[in-house]
C-alpha cells in the first residue's frame, strides 16, 4: 500500500522543503545586507572600487566599507558620491571643505588620488561644489581584490548567469 | 561518502574563515599602535596673493616642509597619505579647509623627509577675505592598510599671517 504512489504528487513534499531552504537562504542574506544599511547608514554600505583613480591606495576590484554619519565632512576623508545623471558613484578624496556659518551647509571639493586635477569637470553641468547631500558615505574600510568578482560579472553577464545557473543546480540537487 | 566537490567546499569555506579572521586581527592590531610624529612647516614666500577674474582671492606659496612620519606604520599598512591643509574662517564660512599639497609615502624607509616645494593645489577663497588673515598650517594623515580599517589623524603645525594687500606677479 505504501507503494502506492501517483504520479502527480510524487516528490511534491521534498521539492517544496529544497524551495523553502533556497527561500531560506535568500531572505537570510538579505536581512544580513538590510541590517547593514541600518548599521552603516548607508544605501549601499559595501562598494567596489571600479577605477584606477585612487591608486596606489585603491585598486580595481577592491571592497571598501563605508559608514554615513551626521558629523560634518572634512578634507582628507574619503568619500563616495553620485553625480546626477550618472549611476556609477565615485570615490574620492575631499581637498576642500568650506562650512558656512549660518547654514551649517559644506561645500565640497574632491579629487582621486592618482588624477592630475580635480573633479570639477564630473560634477554635473555648471556645479561647482558638492555638498552633503550628495555625499553616499564615508570609505572606512577596505579588503583587496574580493571585488573583483562583481566587476567580472557586471561587465560579462555570461558569467553571472552561469554563475546563478550552477549554483540553482546545486541547491536543488543536493540532499540537504 | 566525502565527494570531491564537498571536500572542495570544505577547504574553500575554512580557507575563506581563515583569511577573514587574519584580516579582522591585522586591523585590530592596528588600534594599539600610538604614533609620535614630528613635523614642521615654514611658510617660506608667498608667490602669488591677487584676486581672480571670478571674484575669489587665490594665494600660491612655497613651503618649507620637515616630517617624521615613520611611526605611523605597522606591517599592516600599505601607504599613508598625509596633505597640509590650510585651516582659517571667514565671517561667511565658520571653517574652511584647503588642501595645499599631498604625497603618497609607500614605504616606512621613506617616511622621513624634507621637502621645498610651491604648493600643489592654491589657495582660494569663497570671496575675498584673505588679506591679513591669520591661517593655520595643519598636518593631516591617513593610513590605509593592507586590510581592514582607515585610520585619520592630524596635527596643527604652524600658523601664519597673509600680507595685508595683494602682491604682484613677482
């Protein structure tokens, strides 16, 4: 009797625990990454260094952790900021902070490290300061070359879906 | 039992631990290092005071700099990047900061040294308040390790007074 088995519910009760682990595992990391941004303050706490700008310091493929805060940006911090219009954010140095008095407002100025001049010529249009609300947050941390793989699969999706492809497979495959 | 790709996972996760806590306590050693540094800044000429065509006064100096910057290395630390700021307020503005000239010291062999140089990046001002202002000369540093977190610091070196009028070209 036990053999008994029909067809269309064979294996619903394991395919349907493999899906809830896999749901598991995809609601744990996001709480991870959400209780980060609270923690951080930022949107994206983690970033990956995508150009050469701040070298010898920072090199393509490099993790910097970032923290945002209330208290007021100096020179010498190193921040990461989004120009309008342009979704990739940049992370430079400040050279130059002026605080006004009465605003408590700060114009910034920022330049990379290895470039020649400053980064008037990326903020947008006629801008020529930025100020705290453009700023995403504050480098303050910083691990080598585990970014690297995020650069890969951005700039060859093959690999990431490949990627996202073999490791579907594994999930739902594997026993546990 | 043990297949080759769960043994592959195995190694992979404790080698990914392993280097995850290497990395943690190289940063946290950082913390317990206190560093004493010695620096000295002269302002040695001032190369250009004027007003620029937008209306802001702009300086350009040469400096005459000395610094000890060798205690602020550990073995975790792959360069420190110190810069001279020049550090005043204006009745507009309760703090402005400007960097005047920065470098990269790679090396902890290379840490101490003199320097002359005009300065990298001029002063300029948001308006025209520089005549006769009284600047100060601040050194500030930041060490960025091999792995894990950033480390600021700054110390005020000496002050100085702008002329109190423009000079020409010289």
């Amino acid at each position: 009797m036990d053999r008994i088995k029909f067809l269309g519910d064979v294996k619903i009760r394991p395919t349907l625990i493999q899906l809830l682990n896999l749901g598991m595992i995809i609601c744990s990391a996001l709480m991870i990454w959400k209780g980060l941004m609270c923690i951080t303050g930022c949107e994206s706490p983690v970033v990956v260094v995508l150009t050469g700008s701040m070298e010898p310091g920072f090199k393509r493929g490099d993790i910097l952790f970032l923290h945002m805060n209330k208290e007021p940006i100096r020179a010498g911090e190193i921040v990461v900021y989004n120009v309008d219009g342009r979704d990739i954010p940049i992370v430079h140095r400040v050279i130059k902070a002026h605080e006004r008095r009465d605003t408590g407002e700060i114009d910034i100025l920022t330049k990379g490290d290895n470039n020649q001049v400053d980064d008037i010529s990326l903020y947008s249009g006629g801008q020529l300061w930025l100020n705290s609300h453009h700023i995403i947050g504050r480098a303050i941390g910083y691990l080598p070359y585990v970014g690297y793989l995020t650069i890969i699969m951005t700039e060859m999706p093959i690999v990431k879906y490949l990627l996202i492809g073999v490791l579907a497979l594994l999930v739902i495959t594997s026993e546990e | 039992m043990h297949s080759a790709v769960q043994r592959a996972n195995t190694v992979a996760t404790i080698a990914a631990i392993l280097l995850a806590t290497i990395c943690a306590a190289a940063s946290f050693l950082d913390a317990f290092n206190s560093p004493s540094l010695q620096a000295h800044v002269q302002v040695v000429k001032i190369n250009r005071f004027r007003r620029q065509l937008d209306g802001n006064d702009e300086v350009k100096m040469t400096l005459k700099m000395s610094m000890d910057l060798t205690s602020l290395f550990t073995w975790n630390t792959k360069q420190v990047f110190v810069f001279l700021a020049a550090e005043y307020e204006t009745d507009t503005n309760s703090l402005n900061q400007v960097s005047l000239w920065d470098h990269i010291v790679q090396e902890k062999e290379r840490a101490s040294f003199q320097v002359k140089v005009p300065t990298k990046y001029p002063l300029i001002d948001q308006g025209t308040n520089l005549r006769g202002k009284k600047v100060g000369l601040v050194l500030h540093w930041h060490i960025m390790p091999i792995s894990g977190r950033m480390i600021q610091g700054k110390m005020p070196l000496s002050n100085f007074s702008l002329p109190d009028s423009y000079t020409t070209r010289s």
